[in-house]
C-alpha cells in the first residue's frame, strides 16, 4: 500500500530532523495526522472485505477497525 510507504518515509524523516536537534512539533503533527488517516482508510477497506464478520468479536479486525476510529 503506497500510504504505509509515505507515512514510513514521513515518520523516518521527522525522527531525523528530531535527531539534528530541529523543531519537528509540526512535522510531528503531520506525520501523525497522515498515518492515521492511512489507518483509518485500510481499516474501512479491510471491513468491506469482510462483510458482517469484520463486526464479529472473534476477528482481530473488528478491534482493529475500533481503534482506528479512536486514534
């Protein structure tokens, strides 16, 4: 999935600039606001997948799904 590649890159960039002694609050922000957006979209993808089972409490998705709305 190329968004779990950018919000990779995205994080690994801002660790850098952190490491150099930069002010990242807003890069931190970014990166944190695309990964989880990137959560969100493949969580909603996997639930269409599965139909009425990725609501059941036996399938990882279901809390998956769950946390994704809350982050």
């Amino acid at each position: 999935m190329p968004d779990l590649q950018a919000g990779r890159l995205l994080v690994y960039a801002t660790a850098s600039k952190m490491a150099r002694g930069a002010d990242v609050r807003t890069d931190v922000a970014a990166a944190k606001l695309f990964v989880t957006e990137a959560y969100q979209k493949a969580t909603n993808l996997i639930m269409q997948i599965h139909g009425g089972y990725g609501y059941m409490l036996e399938f990882d998705i279901e809390r998956y799904w769950r946390d994704a709305k809350v982050v």
